[in-house]
C-alpha cells in the first residue's frame, strides 16, 4: 500500500514539471511576436517575415504538445527576450 501511495505522490508531481498545452500555446505566440521584433531589429519588415514566423510558431506548439518539455524550460523560453535567449534555454 505504501509503495502504491508513493508512486502515486511522485507521478502527481511531475505531472506539475511538465508544460501544458496551454504554456505550449503562450510559447507559440511568444515565438510568434519575438521573430516579428527580430526581423524588425534586422531591418526587415514584419510582413515579409510575419507569414514565415506564424508556420514555424504552428509547429513549434505541435510538436511541443506531442512531445511535452518541462514548465521550468517553457518559462525560459517565454522569458526570453532575443533568439541567443531562446537557443540558452534549451541548452540547459
């Protein structure tokens, strides 16, 4: 009984590690907004990268729901204010 309780309490605390859906949503628009600012920053009009950006920000939350990564790595990445940021978060 014990050992049934245990792992119960452990598995309900990584459920609490790992994104949701709705962080892999908020990272999608973060990227979304950041590659505008980016592009912006470049000299390069949001519209021309806007479309561009919207693609890669739709497949970033896919394949961050399919495959969920940690809250702690997610909050990184939504912190992130530039690509050099972003690209520190998922080195560790």
């Amino acid at each position: 009984m014990r050992a049934w309780f245990l792992c119960a309490v452990i598995g309900l605390a990584l459920l609490g590690c790992t994104a949701s859906a709705e962080d892999c949503d908020a990272l999608g628009e973060h990227f979304l907004a950041l590659s505008i600012a980016e592009a912006e920053a470049q000299g390069v009009s949001s519209e021309s990268i806007a479309k561009v950006a919207e693609t890669l920000a739709v497949e970033l939350v896919a394949q961050c729901k399919a495959e969920p990564r940690r809250k702690s790595e997610l909050d990184c990445l939504n912190r992130a204010t530039n690509f050099a940021e972003l690209a520190a978060c998922s080195q560790g």
